[in-house]
C-alpha cells in the first residue's frame, strides 16, 4: 500500500475566463522508504504539486491520500523543506529547531524535547553554530536548519521543494550527500522536486518529468538502478548513467520544444506581433567597431594579484593568475565557491582594482570600467519602467554617438530578436518574465559591440530548461558575432558546451589557475549533440576529477603557471 498516494488529481488557479488549470488528472503512488524525485521546470506546476501533498492547498478534482486517508490540512506526518528557508531572524538555530519540535510534540518531556532538538542539529553538522541567528549563516547552513527542523518533528514523509537550487555547486553537492545519508539513517520516505537531472539520478529510487504546463501531468517515470551510496564522479564513468541521463535529459528537452511551440503558436495569435526577421548578419555599424589588429594575445592576464587589507593583516585572494587568449575565443572559469572567478572577473572588467600583475586587452592596460567591456550578470539590472528596447537602446546610444538614429535602431531591433524578444520589444521590463529579463540583459551586452564579453554566473538563477534555452540563445548570438567571451560558471556541462578552453582554478585563498582543458568538440553545438559526443564524459570527468580533489581545500599549487593559449 502507497504511503502518500494522488488519484487524478487536477488543480486550477483564477476566475472564470481566466482560470488557468496547472495540473490535470495527475496520479502518483509513493511506496513508505522510497525516494522519488519529481524533475519539472518554472510554471510546470511543481509547487502546486508539493502543496498538494503537504496539505497547503486542496485539489479541485480528485483526491491526495495518506496512508489511505483524505489530506485535507497540513500536519506533521508530512515534513516541508522550502527552496526559501523561512526561519525566524530573531531565533538562533536551536531556537529555530527547539520552536517546531515544541510545537509539535509539545506533550513529550522537555528533556526529550531538547535531546531531540540537539540530534537533529548535529546530524546535519550544525553543533557547532548553535548559537548563531540565520543572519550569521551562509546559505547552505540556512538550509541545514530547514532540514533538521523538518526532520525533529519526526514526519513520515520528507517533501522537498526545490531545496538547494538557490546554493552554489560545491554546497549543493554537500547537502546532497547529506540528505542521501540522512534518508538512509532514517529511512523516510522523501519526494524531491529538483530541476537538476543529475541530483535526482544521485537521490532517488525513480524519476519522474513533469511536463510543463497548462494543465501539467507526469511523463514516464526512469527507474534509478545504481546501489547506494552513489559517487558522482564514479557514476560518470557508466555507461547504465550515460544512457539514464541522456534519456531523461532527451525527454526534457523535447517536453522544452513543445512548451516553447505552444507558447509560440499563442503569441502568434496577439496583436502586433512581429515575425523573427533572419538577417545575413550584423548592422554595418557592429561589424565596423570590431576591428582590431591584434589577433593572438588579444587578452592577457599577467601575474595577476588580488589581496584586500584585514585586521588580521593582508588577504590575497588570487594569487599570480597567468592566462592569454585569442581574439575570438570562449573561455569557461570554473571552480569552487571562493575561489576567486568573479574577482578575475571584476577585474577585467575594470569594477576592482588589480593588485599587482596587470591585464590587457587589445594592446592597451585595463585601468578601469569601459563599454569595451560588457558584463552580464546572474541579474541583468534593468530599468523596469523602460521598454525592453528602450534598456537596450540606452547603451547604444552612448556607444554607437556618430551613428544614425535609423542605424542604432537596427542594432537594437536585431540583438533583440536575435535573442527571441522580437515580439516583446516593446514591454516593459517589470512585466517580463525571469528569463526574458537574461534575453534583454544577453541583448544588451552584444549590442554594445564589445571587445570582451564577461559573463559571471549568467543563468545561475534560472532552472534547467530556461537555462538550456538562453544557452542555446548565446551560443547562437555568439556564433555570429565571435566576440571574445570569458563566462564564470560552476555548472560543468556549461563550461564544456560554451568554452573553446575550460580553465580551473583552486581554492582561495591564494587561488590561482590549477588546469586548462582545451575542448575539441566541433561547433556549432547544441545539448543533444554533447550527449552524443565521444569525448563529452571524458571532458566532464576531467573537470569532476579536479572539483573533487579541490573540494575539502587539498590539493598542491601546479609547479608551472599554465598561461599560453
């Protein structure tokens, strides 16, 4: 018998004409002690669907079950993990815990309340912060405190929402690990929504797709054959894995196609919508400002320093980073969260002095912020009360002073609908959605006819199908324009399918570059054709091999600095 079972259930949200039906006849069973992760994408309906189970909202049609019985309110049997963590600020981390388990089981003897209360924390490793306020914790240590406050209440079912899709990789990764061994100890029955493919095949017993909505519903589930527990590097190498997760991601991919065909075929039907002119190429004006005769040290980082004054005496962050690059080339930097990325990227950018070394671009030292140099961030920082057009046309204008109105306009007009806002030129920023926003900020930045490129974790905030959509929206813009590009990532498969190098670097402090991978996959590509690419698992085990050997901060400074392209 299922422990938490859903029998056709269907939910709508709105009011007549309006109401939009998010989930139609979905069933599901769940098996007591079984880890079943739900892989579904923005506006699938995931949420809803968790809420469902949790009792925090009931089904218009059809029924949610436990244990044979109606949910019809929320209840402690049932556990709630949120992707927010929603502690108390004014509450240490015992108090955030000791507040539910005394809620909950408040009959049971204070002494065993707080022997509970003190379990909970040390399992997932926070005995030592204890004391401190959710204000004196990074972010996967807020998240601890969720689970094990989740967890002191004793539920029989842990229900997951998307817990660890806002943390860095290396967090994420450790508290995927840790909820492996916690489901292990305690054997719960757990159901996990996640976008990450690669999470689920590391978590659960089954994986199940939900297809985007309207009116979402479950896609065939894969059953996950790997005994526990699982190594992620180790997986890579299997080919059972191989095939699980092109499978899954293959299925994705094609549920991504016809929801971005549904959506296309509905904008075609509203006024003034403006076909996707194809153009031979960029404005004239573009193709001008990226003239240069300087081809092969186009960029060069030179014993560059970063080191910051403390009260415990001088901080170097990075330390010697030593690197040349083409004019034309794609560089993915990857490493560990403080590792220094984002620094060797601010600094390029001229946004944080150097502190010794020096970079050049085209010729001429990097002193400061120039729009030779566009940045698009993981918050594309627009202006809400201006148009798409009108936040791009800001940049051109001011970089583009001797062209005319007519030939500004084309470039705006193009990168635009180069990215796929050709129809959406015209709204208004507050009113597009997260990923339309990137689209806008990726428009923006190739517009200004940069002579780099510098990405810092651009779609670090989007899930994986909106994330795969603006990859392909890069590569494709970039293909045209063959912009020299530095993009900061801690997603290994974007490093491979973007960079023409993958540099690594080591932990900080001290960091500094630790391997350069060259990747010799033809262009142009696409995800599918990576799945199917002879070199694609060595590539990413490569990079795996290199994260894992850095990841509890071992591992020696390389004997030579690695700087010829």
């Amino acid at each position: 018998m299922a422990i938490l079972e859903l029998q056709s259930v269907s939910k709508s949200f709105g009011d007549d004409p309006a109401r939009t039906r998010v989930l139609k006849d979905v069933t599901l069973q769940v098996k007591e002690g079984e880890f079943v992760a739900i892989v579904g994408f923005s506006g699938s309906g995931k949420t809803t669907l968790i809420n469902l189970m949790a009792g925090l909202t009931m089904p218009d049609t059809g029924a949610v079950l436990f244990k044979g019985a109606p949910v019809k309110a929320p209840g402690p049997e049932r556990g709630l993990v949120f992707q927010s963590y929603s502690l108390m600020p004014w509450l240490s981390v015992r108090g955030n815990v000791a507040l539910a388990v005394d809620a909950v089981l408040g009959g049971r003897p204070a002494a065993e309340r707080r022997e509970r209360v003190e379990r909970y924390i040390g399992m997932v490793g926070l005995a030592h912060a204890a004391e401190r306020k959710p204000a004196e914790l990074s972010g996967g240590m807020r998240q601890r405190v969720s689970v094990a406050r989740a967890l002191a209440m004793g539920p029989e079912v842990l229900l997951l929402d998307e817990p660890l899709s806002a943390l860095d990789a290396l967090t994420r990764a450790k508290l995927q690990d840790e909820i492996e061994a916690i489901w292990e100890q305690e054997k719960k029955t757990v159901v996990l929504i996640t976008n990450d493919v690669d999470e689920a095949i590391l978590l659960a017993d089954r994986i199940i797709p939900l297809n985007p909505g309207p009116e979402a519903n479950f896609g065939p589930e894969f059953l996950v054959p790997f005994e526990r527990p699982r190594d992620r590097t180790a997986m890579n190498t299997s080919p059972a894995f191989k095939r699980l997760r092109a499978g899954v991601t293959e299925y994705l991919i094609e549920a991504g196609k016809q929801r971005a065909k549904t959506a296309s075929e509905d904008l075609r039907q509203l006024p003034n919508v403006s076909p996707l002119q194809l153009d031979p190429g960029p404005p004239r004006a573009y193709k001008n400002a990226g003239e240069t005769p300087f081809e092969q040290r186009y960029v060069e980082f030179y014993d560059v320093h970063k080191v910051y004054p403390t009260p415990n005496g001088p901080l170097t962050v990075v330390d010697g980073f030593d690197l040349l690059m083409r004019k034309g080339e794609f560089v993915s930097l990857i490493g560990h969260s403080g590792c220094g990325k984002s620094t060797v990227l601010s600094m390029v950018a001229g946004l944080n002095d150097v502190s010794l070394g020096g970079i050049v671009l085209d010729n001429k030292e990097v002193s400061a912020a120039g729009p030779d140099r566009a940045v698009v961030f993981q918050s594309p920082s627009l202006l809400p009360w201006m148009t798409a057009r009108e936040n791009v046309a800001l940049g051109v204008d001011r970089v583009y002073p001797h062209a005319s109105k007519a030939e500004r306009n084309d470039i705006v007009s193009y990168y635009l609908s180069r990215v796929g806002l050709g129809d959406a030129m015209d709204k208004r920023a507050a009113d597009l959605s997260n990923g339309m926003k990137q689209r806008v900020g990726i428009a923006r930045a190739f517009a200004l006819s940069p002579k780099l490129l510098l990405l810092d974790e651009p779609f670090g905030m989007l899930d994986s199908l909106t994330r795969w959509e603006l990859q392909d929206v890069l590569m494709e813009v970039w293909s045209r324009t063959q912009v020299t590009a530095i993009c900061v990532t801690h997603d290994v498969d974007e490093a491979i399918l973007l960079a023409d190098r993958v540099v690594m670097m080591t932990n900080g402090p001290n960091a500094r570059i630790g391997k350069i991978m060259p990747v010799e996959i033809p262009r142009p590509r696409t995800r599918r054709g990576l799945l199917e690419h002879a070199r694609y698992y060595e590539y990413r085990q490569e990079l795996l091999g290199f994260l894992e050997e850095y990841e509890h901060g071992v591992g020696g400074r390389p004997a030579a600095k690695p700087a010829a392209a």
